[in-house]
C-alpha cells in the first residue's frame, strides 16, 4: 500500500509526516510538493518526493501515480484559487485511480458561512463525485494561529479581539496531524466525515486559561471590525490581509466555529490535548525560539 501526502513541507504536512513515519515504513509513504528541494530532509530518511503543482495538473498526474490512499492538505491563497488548486488535485486522484482520499476540510463545511468555507464546500462535492471512498477532516481551529495575540499578551499587550462571545474548538496542529494520519493509515474510515474539535471557547475563556498558564492577568479588548481592522493595520499587516482577519472574527462572532463534537477523542482514541496543556506547548515554544 503506497500513501501520499501533500503540502508535507508545510506547517500541518510536516507534522502528519512525521507522525506516519512512526507507524509505517518510509518505503510505504510519499510526499507530493511544489518544491522537491525543500523535502529533501524526507529524502533522506527514505520517504519518496514527488513533484506536484496544484496549478499544474500534468505534474498532479505523475505525483500521484500508483497511490493508493491520498492525503490532500487544502492550499492557502485566495477562495478562487483554492477551488481551481484543489479540484486539479481531486481530479488527478481520479485519474490515477487512487482508492481512498482524505481531505484536511473546516468545520461545518457544508453548512458553514465562514469566510473560508467555499474552497471546502467545492472541495467535498468533487471528491463525492468521483465515487472514490473518502474522508473529510473538518478541522475547527489551530491553537497556533493565535500565537501573535499570545506574543502581544506574553510582551503586556492585551488581547484585541472582535469575535464577540463566539465559540471556537481550539487545538493544537500536532492532534490535527495525528488524526489525519491515523484516517490515512487505518481501516474503516471510508466515506466518513469527522468533525474535528477541541472544547468550545469564547476569546475570553481562551484568554483566562493563557493568563493561569503565565501566571499573569491579561486584559480582553472587545472592539468592533472597524476598530479591529485599524488595530491590525497599526500592528503592520499588509493591506489585503485585513478584510481576512476582520472577516475570520466575524465568522467567529456569528458561530461558524462553534461545532461541538467528541470525533477527535473517536479518531485517536484519547482525548484531544487540554487547552492549558496546549498553551502552555505553545508558550514554551515561543520562549524558545527568542
């Protein structure tokens, strides 16, 4: 059985990598990339780099040759990007004749209005239409998109938020990775949808719980978009990022994020790692890298 995963040189791909190596031989795995030289550290251990563009559906067509369960991780950029990106992946799968797919989607994607929901709505609906088996991982929230409000808040900044009360199921990148990697390896995942989420929090709980980790209390800002976005232009975020970060809060603010579900814990068969033991990760890993 040959397993392919892509985007494996990114923040998530990486982590899913290195997870799988610990429970199938390198032989058994291969990596699709934009970047070949930038797998070469998998290289090395014996994994299989491939050459594959999401833009470039000739190259899709001999990365994924003579696999058979596929891990497609969504691409970052713009909504229409991603829908052309991703159903060149999908139908590259169909035509190799790959027989599982699984698919790194976001919560409620069907359902959803998040701003970011559309790829994942086109995403699933064309990897239904092809017939192949499949699983989508509708991943809630990294911890670790948080971690520039948790460097403001560790430097005495308070916490700016515009999400209102909305709920969010936070969770570390490294309990994505393993959830994925244990659909890709194991049986009786076709054609199952989990939803992937930490228990619901509100910006403010989130916030209590950093702040019992530092020891330290850290005030909450609630301010409306406008303000929001004026926050995040003072702070240096390019121009066409704003509109992103004010409508993800938004998104949250109006519960798109708010999904509760236990299928981590039915994934991996443990619960999902605590928030305080979470942070407290993603605190020591911010200290370490000053």
């Amino acid at each position: 059985m040959k397993l392919l995963v892509t985007g494996a040189t990114g923040k998530l791909g990486s982590k899913v990598v290195e997870v799988l190596l610990k429970s199938v031989p390198a032989s058994q795995l291969a990596v699709s990339v934009r970047n070949p030289e930038k797998a070469e550290g998998l290289r090395s251990q014996g994994v299989e780099v491939r050459h594959g563009d999401f833009d470039r559906s000739e190259t899709l067509d001999t990365a994924f040759a003579g696999i058979d369960r596929l891990l497609i991780i969504s691409a970052d950029g713009d909504n229409e990007t991603r829908i052309l990106q991703h159903t060149n992946a999908v139908e590259a799968a169909k035509r190799a004749g790959v027989k599982f797919i699984a698919y790194t989607s976001l919560a409620n994607a069907t359902e959803s209005k998040n701003l970011m929901a559309p790829p994942h709505i086109a995403t699933e609906a064309a990897i239904v239409k092809t017939g192949i088996p499949y699983s989508f991982l509708r991943n809630n929230w990294y911890l670790e998109n948080e971690i520039g409000s948790i460097q403001g808040a560790l430097a005495g900044a308070p916490w700016v938020t515009s999400a209102g009360e909305g709920k969010v199921g936070w969770a570390l990148q490294q309990d994505y990775a393993e959830a994925a990697a244990t659909v890709l390896v194991g049986e009786g995942h076709e054609n199952t949808v989990y939803e992937l989420s930490g228990p619901l929090l509100t910006q403010e709980e989130l916030v209590n719980a950093l702040g019992v980790v530092l020891s330290k209390e850290i005030p909450v800002q609630q301010v409306n978009d406008e303000t929001y976005a004026e926050i995040m232009k003072g702070l240096g975020l390019p121009d066409f990022v704003i509109p992103i970060v004010v409508g993800i809060q938004e998104s949250i603010r109006n519960g798109s994020l708010e999904v509760e579900s236990n299928d981590f814990e039915k994934v991996l068969g443990r619960p999902v790692t605590p928030i305080s033991e979470a942070l407290t990760q993603i605190v020591n890993a911010i200290s370490q890298t000053k």
